[in-house]
C-alpha cells in the first residue's frame, strides 16, 4: 500500500498516514524500516497490520521524501513550553548550517537539543534538563574538539543521520540505562582530557545502538 505522512512526532513516537482513499492510519516508530524517521509530507508504502485499537501500518517505508527545508522537520509544529507555559512554535537555532537547538520565542527557554539526540533522551530519561551538565560538557567537546579537525567533523555529520532514529527507538529500560553509564564514561574522559579515548568510546556507543535499534 502506499500513503502519505499526515504526521509524525519523533517526540511521541507516532503518527498517521493518509490511505489513497483519505483516511487515516495510525503508525508508530516501530513500525518503521529503515534509518530515516519519515517526516509530514512524505510518500511512504506500508503494510496493514493488526493493532491494539485497530488497524495499524507497519513496514513503513519512505519512497519519498517531501521537498521541505530539512530543518523544519525537525520541529514539531505547536508544543507547550515547560518554562513559560504558551503554546508556540519553537525556533531553530542553526550551528554549522545545521540545528543545534531550538528555544521557546516567548521566555527564550530552550525546548530541545538537537545535536545530542541521543543523550538528550537519555537525559530526560534520568530527569536532567537539556542544560544538564552531561549536555553541556558534550556539546563543548562537539564545538571545541570535533568540529576542529575534519575526521571529527565527518562523525558529526554522520551522527546527525542515524541518531534521531536511535533516540526515537530508545525506550527500553535495559538500552536507556546501558546508553547512560556510557555516556558518563565519555564524560569521565572529556573531564580527564582524554579526548580521543571519548571520541571512540562515543562512536562505538552510536555503533552499537544503530545495531541493535535500526537493522531490522
Ligand atoms: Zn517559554
């Protein structure tokens, strides 16, 4: 079958499509094949399989991609802002050409970290805002360390292409806990300027994770 996105929310992990003949079907993130997490707009095939509450689409696949400034699928449309409390749209800050973060336009709070996908859910996972320590060491290392050198700045790009799949599809308790202890090990090497040793450890921890969430 084929459809298209209606929407789909990397924060909750679901979505709908819209059948040829108009009507919705709901999808989650496990549902989907492949890497790219599918963004509003996109044509996708899928399967018809049987949910808890109805029809659900599984297999989804992208065949293509809508031609939208990438950056904008990023952003959920509207969202409450925790600090504030108003309905808004988020505003994307750009770094390298690329989105680093988004903050609330009203109070200026930021609402999400786009860099350190994975650790941000890790993070909120362990009740950490997305100023917590963690990030902010990380996003250091990514400024001062990784994007000087062009081997860094390759890892970097890389990461932006699989980690909002891994982040979606962390949700198991075991995988959150495993990514954590990880991550304070990065952290632990970064304090102790042991940057390449952070680098690789970083790397395999993306590795890993791409194994055992993406390849299905
Ligand atoms: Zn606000």
């Amino acid at each position: 079958m084929q459809g298209t996105v209606k929407w789909f929310s990397q924060e909750k992990g679901f979505g709908f499509i819209v059948d040829s003949d108009g009507n919705d079907l709901y999808f989650n993130v496990q549902g989907i094949k492949g890497a790219t997490l599918p963004g509003n707009g996109d044509v996708v095939s899928y399967d018809i399989g049987k949910g808890k509450k109805g029809p659900i689409a599984t297999s989804v696949t992208i065949i293509q991609k809508k031609e939208v400034q990438s950056r904008n699928t990023y952003v959920d449309s509207r969202v409450t802002c925790s600090k504030c409390n108003r309905a808004m749209v988020p505003r994307v800050v750009l770094k390298y050409g690329s989105p680093d973060y988004s903050i609330c336009p009203y109070c200026g709070d930021m609402y999400k970290a786009f860099w350190c996908f994975i650790t941000t859910t890790v993070c909120n996972y362990r009740g950490l805002p997305d100023d917590c320590y963690e990030l902010q060491t990380l996003r250091r290392f990514r400024d001062e360390h990784l994007l000087s050198t062009e081997q860094g700045s390759t890892l970097v790009k890389n990461y932006y292409d699989v980690a909002p799949s891994i982040a979606a599809r962390l949700i198991n308790k075991d995988d959150l806990e495993n990514t954590w202890e990880k991550i304070c090990q990065c952290i632990a090497d970064i304090e102790s300027n042991q940057f390449d040793e952070a680098v690789v450890k970083y790397s395999k921890m993306v590795a890993f994770l791409q194994q055992r969430l993406l390849s299905q």
